[in-house]
C-alpha cells in the first residue's frame, strides 16, 4: 500500500505547520509537552489531523475543504488496513490447513504401511 506522492507531500506540509504553531512559549515561558498539552485530539495513527490556527479566527473555506480530505484518506486508510488484516488472516488460516491436511495424509499413509506390515506377517 503507498500513499500518493500528493498525499506524502500534504502531509509534510501539515507537519511543518503544526511544528510552527508548537514553537511559540506558553505564557509559563515553557514549550507544551505533549499535543495533548495543547488541547489538540489524538488521532490513532500518531498523525495530528490539521486544524484552525490557534489565533481564534474561523477557519477558511480551504481550511475545511483540507480538513474534509485528510478525513476522507485517513478513512481510505483504515479501511485498506482493514483489508490488509483480513487477506493476512484468510492466508494464515489456508496455509494452516494446509499443514493440517498433510498431516492427516501423512497418518493415513503410515496407518495402511502398518497394516499392511501387519498383513504380510500373517
């Protein structure tokens, strides 16, 4: 799975913004620790979805439009993750009953040479 180089490239610019907007001291004269120290939500894949400058201003018409897309390909991505988990169980349950049948023939095959050993003695 690759991400678009359009993508790749939007998302090192967010990543460029939000480490601007972390630069500035807080009123403590200390630089916030954490996003969570900032207020800012977590997302599960570690990426900061971007959001309204801090300055309080409304956000852009462009800004929700932004926003609105990198919500649609975290989506995209959830889901081919999603698709990836599921091809990766399908394939480790085939291959182990794969093995699961060689053993079965693999018993049905010393049963009938140890019945037929014990038939030629007879």
């Amino acid at each position: 799975f690759q991400l678009s180089e359009d993508v790749v490239n939007r998302m090192k610019e967010s990543q460029g913004k939000r480490d601007n907007q972390r630069s500035p001291r807080s009123s403590s004269g200390t630089a916030p620790s954490s996003p969570a120290a900032e207020g800012k939500p977590k997302s599960p894949t570690g990426i900061q979805p971007p959001m309204p400058s801090d300055s309080g201003q409304k956000s852009t018409a462009a800004e929700q439009e932004l926003y609105r897309r990198y919500e649609q390909e975290q989506a995209l991505v959830q889901e081919e993750l999603l698709r990836l988990a599921k091809r990766e169980r399908e394939a480790a349950s085939e291959a182990l009953n794969t093995a699961l049948q060689r053993e079965r023939n693999s018993t049905n095959e010393e049963r009938q040479r140890a019945a037929q050993l014990v038939s030629n003695k007879n």
